[in-house]
C-alpha cells in the first residue's frame, strides 16, 4: 500500500507547478473584450456589468462594437429556444410566444420596466409602457404562415457607453431616456415598410423646455458601431408620455436632447454677433484711451491695474473677433484651416478667462490681502501666466487633432449651425477639461474674491457710517463694475438649463461684457474720478501699483 500513496503523491507534485505554469499565460478574464455569443446565465450576467463599466474614457478595456452584437444577437437566440420563454433579470426582461397570424385585432403588450413585457387585452386597462402591434403586420409576413414567433425585449443598457452612439453623452444633458431600450422581433425576419406602422409608448415625467424627445431606432448600417436614427420613425408628445409609431421592426429607443431650431439658432447668432461688435467697438475705444492717458499722465505708465484691465479688453476684444470669423466661415476652407481657426478660437477664449481669474487675483491683492503683497516685474508676470498658460493647453489640445468641424442640430436633426471647434467624439473630454472645468475653476475663484470685496465695503466701514450715509448706491455701482471684470456675465450660463429664455439672456449680457469694461474703465480713470464711485478703487490701484516699485 505504499507504493500507490507514494506514486499519487509524487503525482500531485508533478500536477502542481503545471497547473501553476499555466496560469498565469492565460491572463485576467476580460468580458467586455470578448466576442463570444454564450447567452448562459453567467455569461449574461458577466456581459451586463459591462453596461456600467464600459464609458468613455479612451481605454482599451471595451470593444462596444463586439458588445452591442452580443446584445443584437440576443432575440435570435431566443427565437431558437422553446416554444415560449421568459427572462427576467435586473437588467433584462423578454417575452417569447407564439401568435396567430390570422387575427382580427390589433395585440397589445405591456413594457413596465420592472415587469416581464406581457401580453394585455383590448379592453384592458392600457399600462403606461406598452406597444401596439398592428394586425396587418402579421398579414403582410411572407410565407403564409399561421403561427409566427414574437419576441419583445426590454434592456437596461445603464450610464456607460453601449449604444449611445457618437453624438450623445457630450455633457449637454442628451441621452437615452432611462437608459431603456425596447426590442422588437418576428420569425427572425426583417420586418420594412409596413403598411400600418406599430406604436410604442414610453412614459415619462413633463420633459424641461429646452430639451426635446425623438423615437429612434438602431441603425447597425451607421458607423464601425452604429447609431441612432430616425428614419420611418414619428414622435407624439402627449401628456402621458411619447408616442413613436415607427414602420419597420428592430431596437427602439427615446432620444432626449437639447432643443435647438433652425431659428432659435439663427436668432442667438444674430444677437451674439450684434453685442460682439458693439463690444469690439467699445473695446477699441477702451485701448485707445489707455493709449492716450499713458502719453498723457506719467504715472499710467507705472499703474498695473489699468494695464491688466486693458489686457482683460484685448484678450476680449480677439475674442469676439475670431467668433465673428468663426461664425461666419462655416465650415468653408480646407480641414487645416478649420483646425487653425477652432484652436485660434479656442486660445482667446482660455485668454478671457485667464485674464479674468487676474482680475480677481488683483483685486484680492488690492482690497482683501493689502500688506505683503510686493511681486518684482508684477505685470510681466502676470502676462506670462495671462497669454503662456492658454498657450501650452491649446498646444496639447491641438497636439491631439481635437480640433474641427462641430455641427449643431435641431428637433429634426437637420444642421443648424457649423463652426471650426472641437470635433465630436471622444476628443470632446478635451472641451470639458480645458473649458467647462477651467472656467467654472477662474469663475467659482473670481465670485468668492468678489464676495471679500462685497463683505469688506459693506461691513467694514462701519466706524464711518454717519460720513458714508446715502453712499450705498455707489457701493453697489463699484461692485457692478468690478463684476464685469472677474466675468459675472459668464455666470449666466449656468441658468441656460431653465429654458430658452436664460439662453437669450446670456447671449446678450454676455456678449456686451466688452461694452461694461469701458464703462468701467472710463469712469475709473477720466478727470473727475475723485468725485465718482470708484475714487477709493483707484487711489487703492494707485497705491498698490506703488508698491510694486
């Protein structure tokens, strides 16, 4: 007996380290890599995780396209499996059964989200989710067949990036609604151009005014992964939810996406392109006074703080410029003059908000740190930080091609704008990295600076109350002019989300910024200053400026 324990030990040991061999060579199991059409549990399971995993964030650990087959593919599994079947998962819900097609009406299935689709009768109490199946779609089928199989799926793809295609999730509030996608199948057929077109309902709450709800179908014809479309699909708004009545059979969907018409559109260009020449207008005016007044008064050419306010206009002034040249071209001009002219655009936007975030670094040094706050060469610096910082992010942009045509769209998805800007797709992380988070970092830092300066002027001048008695409308003037300076008007944006009325009213203070600084500027530095709301701001720009040298 020990020759046999001795041998199966010396077995084991043998099995051990080939086992441990090999383990490693076959590498970390990947799913949302895989192509496999295994429609198991386990598999299932495993390839749903992927819905939340799989984003965009330029990664290798997704193949969308294999995923979205995987999915695709589904129905027909089903179609193979027993006479009837149901699942029911947290992330799937399908029906399969058998129907007669020489009925005489219409059939009509639930879709509750949370329930397996099934099937209701005319007469019943309809269920907010449902679809309609029209009675001459089974007629028309070919073949001649008395029984044919229905299978309708309800999938829960999640936040990730599986069928959203190229144009949604950019950060502008568009998506999938619910992340719920409706499928719909007959005897492994295609199902085209019917006669009577199926409904689907999908309800929701009242959407918000500026965004805008499309049926749409996916299209596995559009792109390397397809897209959404919203060909032989129509949409019905009604007060319990959208009615898409669609001609053909295949994955249904409900676009929500910004509303933006062909004339809302044409009407906020004409409006922004008005207030840009006004404001370069102004700007201009602005620079040749400062001109004037340093050739004019020796101690302009000391002061800092009106040398950073004419940088501020400068910067804005380009600004406007290369919007008005951006807007107007289009997409006229080859792909690389497109490029230069959405990274020329790009770089005097960075400037705007760079010079704005100095503004507010000025005017803490100015009125809120006041003692310590000598820098050599200020200004030179400032510059340096003000027109070399938007460089070197416009130069790693554009070292990523993420410049190009942009195209806006409306209800319809029929183009109602193009402009050089950056190009859809994953470079689009760029425009929320180097803009949206870049200004919201100069804009959040100008609002609190603004806020010392609003505590500082209201409340810390208690001691002369009496003296300052009926000056609290120049206070608030002097911060009104002050808030042109650190970029307010930007801050208007955050409010477009509450309707198209905010839009308009951020395309028109915004745009008139340059109009404000002037403003500003004149009545800080003209003549009469000593007797205007702003003569404590300038003798503290004097006095800083002094203590420079």
């Amino acid at each position: 007996m020990a020759t046999p324990r001795g041998l199966g030990a010396l077995l084991l040991l043998l099995l051990l380290p080939t086992s441990g061999q090999e383990k490693p060579t076959e590498g970390p199991r990947n799913t949302c890599l895989g192509s496999n059409n295994m429609y198991d549990t386990f598999n299932l399971n495993d390839k749903a995780l992927c819905f939340t995993k799989c984003r965009q964030s330029g990664s290798d650990s997704c193949n969308v396209e294999n995923l979205q087959r995987y999915w695709l593919n589904y129905e027909a599994h089903l179609m193979k499996e027993g006479l009837t079947q149901k699942v029911n998962t947290p992330f799937l819900k399908a029906l399969v059964q058998n129907l007669s097609t020489n009925t005489a009406e219409d059939f009509y299935f639930s879709l509750e989200p949370s329930q397996v689709p099934r099937q209701v009768m005319k007469d019943e109490d309809k269920p907010p989710d449902r679809v309609r199946l029209p009675k001459s779609l089974f007629r028309s089928l070919p073949g001649n067949r008395s029984v044919v199989r229905l299978a309708i799926t309800i999938l829960d793809i999640g936040p990730g990036t599986l069928f959203k295609g190229p144009r949604l999730g950019l950060g502008d509030g568009s998506g999938v609604l619910n992340n719920r996608l409706v499928g719909l199948s007959v005897g492994q057929m295609r199902v085209t151009k019917l006669a009577e077109p199926l409904e689907i309902v999908f309800s929701h709450q009242r959407p918000t005014p500026n965004m805008t709800l499309t049926c749409v179908f996916w299209d596995v014809t559009k792109g390397p992964t397809g897209d959404w479309s919203s060909e032989g699909c129509s949409t019905e708004v009604r007060p319990e939810g959208t009615v898409c009545c669609c001609d053909h059979l295949t994955f249904f969907a409900l676009l929500l996406r910004p509303t933006l018409d062909q004339s809302t559109v044409h009407i906020l260009t004409r409006i922004s392109q008005a207030g840009c020449g006004v404001s370069m207008i102004f700007l201009a005016f602005t620079v040749i006074l400062y001109a004037f007044l340093r050739l004019s008064r020796e101690r302009f050419k000391s002061e800092d703080a009106p040398k950073i306010h004419v940088a501020l206009g400068g910067s804005l002034f380009l600004l406007n410029l290369a919007f008005l040249v951006n807007v107007g071209s289009g997409s006229k001009g080859s792909d690389a003059a497109c490029w230069a002219r959405g990274a020329v655009f790009h770089y005097f936007l960075l400037c705007a908000f760079t010079w704005m975030g100095l503004e507010a670094f000025h005017l803490y040094l100015l009125a809120v740190r006041v003692f310590n706050t000598y820098f050599g060469h200020y200004f030179l610096k400032l510059s340096l930080v003000g027109w070399g910082l938007p460089a070197l992010m416009v130069i790693s942009t554009g070292s990523a091609n993420s410049y190009g045509l942009y195209t806006i769209r409306d209800r319809e998805n029929r183009t109602s704008l193009e402009l050089c800007w950056f190009r859809e797709g994953t470079t689009m992380y760029a425009l929320y990295i180097t803009v949206h988070g870049y200004f919201l970092i100069t804009f959040l830092f100008g609002m609190v600076v603004l806020a010392l300066v609003a505590w500082k002027i209201f409340t810390l001048s208690r001691a002369t109350a009496v003296k300052e008695r009926g000056k609290n409308r120049k206070k608030v003037l002097t911060l009104l002019g002050l808030s042109s300076l650190v970029g307010v008007t930007w801050g208007l944006a955050i409010f477009t989300p509450l309707g198209l009325s905010t839009v308009y009213i951020f395309a028109l203070f915004n745009s008139l910024q340059g109009v404000f600084i002037c403003c500003w500027f004149t009545i800080l530095y003209l003549p009469s200053q000593s007797t205007t709301v702003s003569s404590s701001t300038a003798r503290l720009d004097q006095a800083h400026s002094a203590s420079q040298e």
